[in-house]
C-alpha cells in the first residue's frame, strides 16, 4: 500500500440531497466513491489525487432500477451482480447483460458499479460499446437539479467525460425498443473473466429479406473514448451481406479506429482483431435468416448458442470442470430448451472417459474447504462451491474435523477427492455418506461419484441459466 490512510478524509452522508450539497460546496475537493474498485487500486498505488472522499455507496437513490413501458432506467449504484439478475437486462439488454457477466470476478461484480464504469471512463471498460449501441441516456443530478443527456458523446477524450465537478450520474436510461434484433458481444482478452479488453464488441442488427435493416455496431479498446463505428454500419446499411460486403466493413471498421500500442496488446493486433469482429458478427447477422426463432428461449442459452466454439467451452466449464464435456456440449449446439441441454449433458457425460472425469472431479475443493487444488479455478466454480457447501461452513467444529480426518481416508483409499451433491445436505448428512461409501470397491466409488458429479453438473447448468 503506497497511501497512508491518515491523509484521507471519507464521509458517508447516506442521502442523495447531502452528497450533492457537499459537492457543490467544494467542486473538485470531494471524490464520490461507490463500489471502490477503481478508487482504491489508485489509492492502493498511491496515485489517488482526492483527499476527501465521499461514499455514494448503497444510497437508495442510486440503487433503483424501474422499468416502464418505454424504458428501463438503472440506477448508477447498481452492481454487476443486480444487473446480472435483474430479469428485464437479460432478456431485452443482453449485451449489458454479457458485460455485466464478464467484469472482473465474482467479488468485483459485487461492488462494482454502471456508474462507476461510466465516470472511471476506460477506454477498455466492457459495459460502455453495450450503452452505445443501445442509446442509453444519461441522468445527472446537482444541487442544480436533474438533467437528461444523451451517452453518445459523454467521453470527450482518454479519461474525460462532461460530468461537472459538484454532479453525479443518478441513472442510466436505455430504451425498450430492441426486442427482435439479434445481438452479439464478445471479448477477446487474456480471459474472458478477471481480465482486461484488448479489444470488445457489442452489436445489434436486424435483416429485412436478407438485407440489412437497422445495424449499430460499438467497439472498446481501440480508441481513446468507446467508438461506435458509424461508418462501417453506414457500409452495411441496405446491403445484402456476402463476402464483399465482409470486406467493406472490415476496411471500413479499421480506417474508423485509433488503437494504440500498450501493455496489453499493440495497435496492429488491435485492429486485424476488430476488423475479424466485425466481419465476425455480420457473418453470424447473416445467418440469422436460416436460424429458427429464438423467441421463448432462455437469454443466456441463445446467446450461448452463437458464441465462437472457444469462448462458448469458456462459459459453460465452470457447471461441470472437463474440458471433453465442455467440448461435447458445444458441438450438439444450438440448444431450444433447458430440458434440451440437462439432457445432452447427462448423455455427454455418461461418454467420458475415465480421465475427463478425473478433472471434472478435480475442479471441486475438498468437502469443507473453498478452493480445489487447481491454481485456476474459474471464479463461477469457486462461488457454485461454495454455496453448495455452506450447511459444511456452519457445522460444529467437531463435524468438520471428523469431515477432514475421512476425507484424508477417502483420499488415501481411492487416490481423489471426495465428490458429493452436496447442495442441501447438512454436514452430518455428507459425513454419514462419506463414511459408508468408504466401503465401496474401486468401480463402484468410480460410478458413485461420476453420479455425484452428474447431478451437479445438472443443478449448476440451472443455476448457469438464471444468470
Ligand atoms: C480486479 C478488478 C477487475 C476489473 N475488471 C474489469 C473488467 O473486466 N471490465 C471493466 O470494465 N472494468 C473492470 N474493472 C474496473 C471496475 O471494477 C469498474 O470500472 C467498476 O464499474 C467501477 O465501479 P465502482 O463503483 O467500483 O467505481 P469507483 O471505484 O467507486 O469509482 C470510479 C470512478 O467513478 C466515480 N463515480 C462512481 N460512481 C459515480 C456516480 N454515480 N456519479 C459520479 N461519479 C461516480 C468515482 O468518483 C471515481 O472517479 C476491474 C477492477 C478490478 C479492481
């Protein structure tokens, strides 16, 4: 920690109509912080120019998120998490929807806010191509009152936004009006989670007899503000897509940006990536015409249905740990239903070999405690494991050490760990069954816990769809 804590003054007035009085009776001196998590790695590096702080954290104000007929209009305090769950992001803002599910990990999408994002004004930050392209509007608040912008052209340069010293962003408004137009967004980073943007995308476009109706196409990271690409939209506007067309727009995609070299990619593979992207989502815009309708069908699972084979192994690992049944169950994509993916997943996981379901095993920690032995668990994994177990957390300590004295057992008997479905079982529960199926034989435990697993891997991919 390069701060010392002693120089920093924070208050935390708890309303909305106090927090803008101690603004404007100071613009510029104090900093609002919400979730933190841009503040305090400045404070951590020691680079936080603000001494005086002032919490905009949990006010209710701010953590609202009402829809109407027209528009839903989210509350800048509102996290990633809330924004995950709340039904109407997934269902008609998918692209927020996919943001809000990569940033960061589980941790960060609890404290991390929309507001946040929007004033830290990254050129990187993943929900930003998403407001652009769904022509979000701003609302400011000061002690001057509420006023209502556009988002378009509220980043004016790198880190520079048209916010006052003495406003708050109190809420983000984004119109009903995209329903039936298919949408896209992916990121390409070291990861998808936990990691920062070389370059993102999000788009929506809608065809009318094969030719492009309405497009609007926003990219991050390759330019000093989020760029919507108006020119290349302009390229595709009216045309039918072929392979010429995929080549205007990838011309035009990269004469519109301004990437730059930095520490995490350089400018030339910066723009082959966004003209790829581009080129990427017209493609997959195009074969909408031979797709069936996805009306009806689950938010998560359609868009799962259309991402790149890697990216779409990525996103599902985490509800079963191999990689042979991750890859088993993109191949028998695109999925209409629930029913139609817990089934192809039992089928696929009944084909293993005895190896993929040693890793699928491997991806759990032990009964009783919260990380597996792998370095790299995904942090949906290690959240899933956690709730699964948390009648184990609150058990005496004389059930917990009784747990880790037979898991030792187990281990040392059958060469792994111990895999039960463990969701809804008390500590007791899970000992009891530990200790009787020590007296398996080799095969038998083998099937027992490949069960085990197959049951959990049926109750995360449910917990995967709700988002
Ligand atoms: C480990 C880690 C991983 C991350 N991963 C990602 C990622 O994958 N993608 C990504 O886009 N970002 C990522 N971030 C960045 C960060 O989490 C987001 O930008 C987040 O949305 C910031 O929100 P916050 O509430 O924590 O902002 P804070 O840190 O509280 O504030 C950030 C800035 O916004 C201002 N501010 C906050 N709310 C308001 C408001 N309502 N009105 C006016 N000003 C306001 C503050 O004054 C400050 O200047 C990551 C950060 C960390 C630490």
């Amino acid at each position: 920690m390069r701060s010392n804590p002693s120089d920093y003054e924070m208050v935390a007035p708890g309303n909305l109509n106090s927090i803008v009085s101690l603004l404007a009776s100071e613009p510029g001196v104090w900093l609002p912080i919400a979730g933190g998590t841009d503040v305090m790695v400045q404070y951590a590096a020691g680079k936080l120019p603000a001494r005086k702080l002032v919490s905009i954290w949990n006010l209710p104000e701010l953590r609202r998120i009402d829809v109407t007929a027209s528009e839903i209009r989210i509350g800048a305090g509102c996290t990633y998490t809330e924004l995950r769950k709340h039904e109407v992001v997934a269902r008609e803002f998918p692209l927020l929807h996919s943001a809000a599910r990569w940033t960061g990990g589980i941790a960060n999408q609890n404290r991390g806010t929309i507001g946040g994002n929007i004033v830290n004004a990254s050129p990187a930050a993943d929900s930003l191509p998403a407001l652009l392209v769904y022509d979000a509007e701003l609302i400011l608040v000061s002690v001057r009152g509420e006023h209502r912008l556009p988002y378009a052209g509220f980043h004016t340069g790198y880190k520079k936004t048209l916010l006052a010293p003495d406003e708050l962003i109190q809420a983000v408004c984004l119109p009903r009006r995209f329903p039936g137009y298919f949408s896209h967004a992916r990121k390409v980073g070291a990861r998808n989670s936990q990691a920062i943007s070389k370059v993102c995308i999000a788009a929506l476009g809608r065809l009318t007899d094969g030719v492009v109706e309405d497009i609007r196409i926003a990219l991050g990271s390759v330019a000093p503000v989020p760029l919507r690409l108006t020119e290349t939209e302009r390229t595709a506007r009216g045309n039918v897509i072929d392979s010429d067309l995929l080549l205007l727009a990838r011309k035009a995609a990269i004469a519109e940006i301004r990437p730059i070299d930095d520490i995490r990619s350089t400018a030339r593979y910066r723009a082959a990536v966004a003209g790829n992207l581009v080129a990427e989502f017209l493609k997959l815009l195009s074969s909408q015409r031979t797709m069936r309708n996805d009306a009806g069908v689950n938010a998560i699972l359609t868009q799962w249905n259309r991402l790149p084979i890697d990216e779409a192994v990525h996103e599902i690992l985490p509800c079963c740990g191999s990689k042979a049944w991750g890859r088993g169950m993109v191949a028998k994509r695109p999925f209409e239903s629930e029913a139609a993916l817990l089934a192809a997943s039992d089928e696929t996981w009944r084909d293993l070999t005895k190896s993929d379901w040693m890793e699928a095993f491997d991806s759990h920690p032990r009964i009783g405690e919260s990380r597996s032995s792998l370095p790299l668990s995904p942090a949906q994994s290690v959240e899933w494991s956690a709730q699964e177990q948390r009648n184990v957390g609150e058990a005496e300590a004389a059930v917990k050490k009784a747990l880790a004295n037979e898991n030792r057992e187990y281990e040392r008997r059958f060469n792994r760990i111990f895999i039960v479905c463990a969701t809804g079982k008390s500590a007791q529960e899970i000992l009891e069954i530990l200790r009787s199926r020590l007296d398996n034989d080799s095969d038998t435990e083998l099937h027992e816990a490949a069960e085990q697993q197959r049951q959990i891997t049926q109750i995360r991919l449910k917990k995967w769809l709700q988002g």
